[in-house]
C-alpha cells in the first residue's frame, strides 16, 4: 500500500491538516522527515484505509510550530528538531526528545545538509516546573526499581496528588533508523524486531509489507495467514503479560503469578508456529521463512487448552471486589483528549476511538465481522484492563480459527534485487500497544534513504502523562501498567 | 477467595524439573559446527548472508576455517538454513554461559574446550542479589522476568532480584549501552558493595549486536564496566540466564 505523495506549501499545512482531522476518519499518522530539506505529514483515513504523504518544502531550516492547534503534533515536532535540525516556531515546551547532554552539539544524525555551529545549549533539558507552597518533586529513573527499560519520570505532587508527571525518554536511543538506511534491505527485518522485541513479530510484519509494496510483489495466501497469526500469538502473550503485572501491582499475587505461567503457555504456542519464544526471524519480506505445518495441530490444541485456563483467572481477576475499587475511575483520559492526542491501540479503545487496523486497513485475512469491537468509554485502568481481556479472547479465538482455514501453497514468493526508485512504501500492523508504521522512501537507485518507525508508544507516553494527573502517587503504577509502554520502540 | 484457592490447588505444581532442559525440537537456539566440511571461502554464504557479521570464513593451508562470534549472534538461523555443506547446524543446549569474551568465538576447526574458574565454594555459593539494568529493546528483560515466574522459578537457586544496587552481589546488564546510558550505567555500578560481579546478558550487551558501530555508541557493557561473565542469545533462553548466573555463584 504506497500513500500517495502530494506537496503541500507550507502556507497551506496547518488549515489542511486541521481540516484532515476534523473529517470522520482522518487521523495523523506520523511527521518527520527525509534528509532536513522537507517536512513529511503522513495522513491516514481509516474509512477508505488510504493514506496521503504530504511534503512540505522548508527553507532555513525553520516552520511554524503545530502544536496550539494540533496537540499532537508536539511530540513529533520534538523528535525532528532533535534529528533534523528543522527548528518549530512557537512549540511551547520545545526540548529534546532523543539526544541527551552527552551527545555532541552538533550531531544531527539524520539531516543531510550542511548544519551551522550548533551550540551545548540546544542539549539542555529543563523539566517543567510546578511552583507553589507545598509543591515537592519525586524523581524517578532512568533506572527503575522492576525489570524494565530506562526512563525518567517527574512528578510534581502535593501531599499524595500528582499535579503534574514529565516523562523524559531517549534512554534507549540505539540510532535504530539511520542503521536500517545503512544495512541491505534483506537485512532490515533483524534490526526492526530488535526496535522492540515484545512486538517483533508486528516490526517484522510492517517492514514486509512495506518492502513488498515498494517491489510491487504481493506474498502467497498462506503467508499472509500466518503472519496473522503470528501476530495474534504476540498480542496474546503481551495481554496476559500486561494484565498479569496490573494484577501484581494491585497484590493480586495469585492472578500475576498464573498469568505470568499462563504466559508461558502463549510463548510456547509462539515458539511452535515460528521455532521462537519472541516469534524473532520468522516474518520476512516476501512471506515467512518456514511452513510450520506439522505443528498446527498443536497449535490449536494448545491455543483451546489456555483459552479454557484463561477464562476463570479473568473471572477472579474482574469479580473481586478489591481489584475492582483500586481500577476504577483511577487514570482517566477523556474521550477529548484522547482524540486531541491521537491515541492509538488499546488505550485508544478505551478512551472510545473505534480504530483497529485490522479492520480499517484490512489484508483479506479476517472476515468482516471477526474482530470484536472492544471499545470502552471510561478511559480508566479498569476500561484498559476490559478492552484487554476481550481482545485475549479475540486473539485465541482468531488463532483457532484462522488455521481452520488456512490456505495451501508456498509460503514465500522471491522479491527482486532491487527496490523501485523514488517511492515510498508504507507497512501498518496493528502490533499487540497499536498502530505501529514503518514509512520507507527510496531514491533514485532503489536504495532505501530514509526509513522511519512510528511505534504506537510514540502515541500513547503523552497518554499516560495525562492519566497520572490528579491522581494518587500510589496508583501511577496501575496508569502505568494499563498503558504498558514500550520504551524501546519509542527512542528506536 | 476460597474459590480462588481452590483453583489454584487444582493447577498443581508448574516449576520445571530438569535443570537447563535442551531446547524443544524445532526450536531455534545459537548455532554451532559438526563435523561436515565446510565448502571454503569459495562458498562463504553463511558470512554473507550474516546479518551481524558474526562470521568469519577463511583457508588456512587449503583447509577452510569458519570462525564464528557467538557474542554477535543474533541466533536468526539464517547460517543454518544457507549452509549447503550442514557444517554449521542448529544448537540446543541451553548451557551457553561462558567467563571470557574469547570463549564465544568458536572454530569449525579447533574445537575450544570451555574453561571455567568455578570451584565447589563460591562466594556466593548459597544465595546471590542481582540488580537488573535495561539498556535495550527488552526482550532479555522479559526473559529475566520470566525466570522469576512459576516454571524457572529461579529463587530456589537462591537467586534475587533486588530493587537497589546496594543490595546487590551481581550486576545483569541487557541491551547494547547507548551513550545515553554510559554515565547511569556507571554510577550503578559504583554504588554496588564489593565483591562485585557484572554479567552481560543476550548479544547486545555482549557486542552491541544489531546496533554496533553507530553514532549512540552501543557496543555492548564491556566498553563501559569490566565484565564477568557473558550470557549469549538473542534473547538468551531463561535457562540460560539462570545458569550463567549459577556459574557466577560458584566462583571464588
């Protein structure tokens, strides 16, 4: 599916992305850009599935700021100030997103123009500030207490209420998308699924799709089904991962200590479909490297064996009576602000935004009706923790049934040497947190110039940014466990 | 809640009973070479193929020599599947911990024996504390995770998590250490009591893996701090983890 390219002036950018987002269906996909000289807008429009590249052409290496009027747009204009040197005008809060103090001044690592002298400054990193009598900060991170990935958070409290939360991020900025632009394409897939491994088979899956798209080859039936329900599996045991770890930050212990063994449950279903417990290596562009044909069997057997264990750990979990009062009305993101900061996947759902890619850019592999809607309106952890308890139940239900019906043949087509020049090529996966997007432009040999990943995290920090206020400092954990962030796939 | 109880006494117990269990038919581990011969430089299609430059194909008196790095090994089995001579084959052990950097460089030719330092009294022989740093894409975290969980159940080998590093005997580092990481990394470290101990945990702390090379400067732990034992794998099997961690145990 290759968005269709169009220039955009940069007089015309803010009233026509405006305009997109107040249509039904339109939604902001993803700002960045190719070499510095310009400003991509990816729009999409879930009603049609199409979506739209717009380029707007920039001169010293400035534009006007998004942000007052398309909240959303604050985060992006962040990463590319940081990576292309293309400075917002008017951002209100602008600081860096990826490149901290330790980084060179004037590194611009993905901006193919001559940058002027760059000064430490530009590094600083200045936390807002909440002021007033009795105001007190918590710091935490980049280390956090659990096994988790490195962040910092900052809370501005009073008494035990967050006022304010900053989430500084950029721990785990591994420079993933210059690397992808310096390896061969057939090579890509290894460095997408290490972008975040707990999506690896989604990473995977959105870089076939876009390379495919830019070889004009589309794989077989089979590959296709199996890439779903590879896909499906990964959601599966991320699910039970993340409601296992909200249950044990309740002190729930009897629910978190099951899932986490019903996860392994999960892992080893992945393990039987791709030979891996985190699906690595499996997806690849052109279809999937190995048929697994003599596990399916297994595959199913297994699949209705976890949903029949599942199902009374969900009914204790739901029905007691303390998990209830400790998730309800806790972490809620209005309906308003969801849509005001484009949140995406499950989060998305819970604050009531219909958006699903399986559906709104379907691949002819679920059937129309197939894909339960699971869409909350409370926003709250509780609604969090419902819309991912139903689609556990999607998940298995569709690993089931789309063996029954999966297709014979091969499972890998041969892609050409070659990619086509002067394209672009876009791959969207609804991974187990999103929307997630791989945007891939190639120049005039066919060589890939620019590859960008949009995580759905990139969506969603902002998300729990917002979930936190007003809250207890003791329930930001649950915030942040019904999110269930990637920081990986953020800083990339 | 007597309900619960009840359902959770029918689960019956989960925690698995042989130690470091060889990886299940058709499961993808690191590779490693039998006794096939290799076809030579003029082959050299594993080396291509490799997506981390784990290979090293070479002749040395008309006799071809693959080396091959296993700190680097992302473990995708795409030598595996290219190899036309089945020198390199797939490995299913998942007892892969080694104390040097130089015993995962392995030869199709001369077969390295592993050495270990271990002795029957370690140190920390009985009990040790680790604290957990992730500088990476989390797939090595989720694998320390699940070593805690009902089937790996890693604390009856008397091994901890702690939530602070002044309560830690041995330091697990996972991901490749990008520079954003260097100074926190660091100051972790220091905050430790001696006798200190830091594992690289999976192929990115090891070698940077996927990410070597590139301006965040990720080139894995031992750039950083000295290393003590390194736990390869991509991510490395929850066996593995707990097995590289009881090697540490036993050492004096």
């Amino acid at each position: 599916m290759n968005p269709k390219h169009e220039i955009v002036p940069i007089s015309d950018r803010e009233k026509k992305l405006n305009d997109w987002l107040k249509k039904p269906g339109g939604r902001l996909g993803h700002i960045t850009s190719i070499d510095g000289k310009q400003l991509i807008t990816l729009v999409l429009d879930t009603e049609t599935g199409s979506s739209f590249c717009w380029e707007t052409p920039i001169e010293h290496s400035t534009y006007p700021s998004l942000t007052h009027t398309v909240p959303q747009s604050h985060w992006y204009e962040r990463t590319v100030w940081d990576m292309f040197n293309l400075t917002p005008t008017g951002h209100p809060r602008l600081k860096p997103n990826l490149l901290h103090e330790s980084y060179a001044p004037d590194l611009v690592p993905l901006a193919h123009v001559e940058v002027n002298s760059l000064t430490a400054e530009r590094r600083q990193y200045k936390p807002m500030e909440v002021t007033g009598e009795g105001i007190y900060e918590i710091p935490v991170g980049p280390i956090h207490a659990g096994i988790i990935e490195p962040g910092h958070f900052r809370f501005s409290c009073m008494g035990e209420v967050i006022f304010n939360l900053e989430i500084r991020l950029g721990y785990v900025h591994r420079g993933v998308e210059r690397q992808m632009c310096s390896v061969p394409w057939r090579h890509q897939r290894f460095i997408a699924e290490a972008a975040a491994s707990d999506s690896a088979a989604a990473n995977a899956y959105a870089n076939a799709i876009a390379i495919e798209s830019l070889c004009e080859e589309a794989t077989t039936a089979r590959a296709e089904y199996l890439r779903s329900i590879s896909l499906e599996v990964e959601r599966l045991s991320m699910h039970i991962s993340d409601l296992g770890g909200l249950a044990g930050d309740i002190g729930f212990l009897a629910i978190s200590a099951t899932m986490s063994r019903l996860r392994g449950s999960a892992l080893r279903i992945g393990e039987l479909l791709t030979g891996s417990r985190f699906q690595r290596g499996f997806i690849c562009p052109g279809g999937v490297v190995s048929d697994p044909a003599s596990n399916l069997m297994q595959i199913q057997k297994m699949t209705k064996q976890l949903q029949i264990e599942l199902k009374p750990v969900l009914q204790f979990f739901f029905n007691n009576q303390v998990a209830n009062d400790r998730m309800e009305g806790i972490g809620r993101v209005s309906p308003r602000l969801a849509i005001d900061f484009g949140l995406v996947g499950v989060a998305g759902r819970a604050s009531n935004i219909d958006y699903d890619v399986r559906r709104h850019f379907a691949r002819g592999v679920y059937r129309q009706d197939e894909i339960a809607i699971a869409i909350e309106t409370a926003g709250d952890v509780m609604a969090l923790a419902r819309v991912r308890a139903r689609e556990i139940e999607t998940s298995l239900y569709l690993i089931v049934e789309l063996i029954d019906r999966l297709p014979e043949g091969t499972v890998r087509v041969p892609l050409p040497e070659k990619l086509k020049s002067n394209q672009i090529g876009l791959g969207i996966v609804e991974a187990h947190r999103g929307e997630l997007l791989h945007l891939i432009f190639t120049d005039n040999d066919g060589g890939v110039k620019r590859y960008a990943i949009k995580d759905p995290s990139v969506n969603n920090w902002t998300g729990l940014a917002i979930s936190a206020r007003n809250n207890l400092v003791t329930d930001f954990p649950l915030c942040n466990k019904s999110f269930g962030l990637s920081y990986s796939g953020h800083d990339l | 809640m007597l309900k619960l109880f009840g359902y959770l006494l029918k689960q019956g117990v989960a925690t698995s009973g042989d130690y470091c269990a060889p990886l299940a038919e058709g499961v993808i581990g690191l590779p490693k070479f039998t006794d096939e011969v290799c076809a030579g430089t003029s082959c050299g299609a594993c080396q291509t193929e490799c997506p981390t430059q784990a290979i090293n194909v070479t002749e040395s008196d008309g006799k071809p020599d693959v080396t091959l790095d296993l700190g680097s090994c992302i473990g995708c089995a795409v030598c595996v599947r290219t190899c036309p001579t089945g020198t390199i084959a797939n490995d299913n052990r998942t007892k892969v911990a080694s104390d040097t950097r130089l015993d995962l460089i392995v030869s199709s030719t001369s077969k390295r024996t592993t050495s270990s330092n271990t002795t029957p009294q370690g140190i920390f022989e009985r009990s040790i504390a680790a604290r957990v740093v992730s500088t990476g894409c989390s797939a090595c975290d989720l694998e320390i995770g699940a070593c805690n969980n009902a089937i790996f159940d890693m604390e009856r080998f008397g091994i901890h998590i702690v939530a602070s590093p002044r309560f830690a005997d041995v330091l697990l580092v996972t991901g490749p250490v990008p520079k954003a990481m260097h100074s926190a990394l660091k100051s972790c470290y220091e905050a430790m009591a001696e006798p200190r101990i830091v594992i690289a945990v999976g192929t990115c702390a090891i070698s940077g893996g996927v990410h070597k090379n590139g301006y965040t400067e990720a080139n894995g732990v031992d750039k950083i701090l000295p290393v003590d034992a390194y736990i390869p794998g991509c991510p490395p099997h929850p066996w593995s983890i707990i097995d590289g961690i009881r090697n540490v145990m036993k050492r004096k």
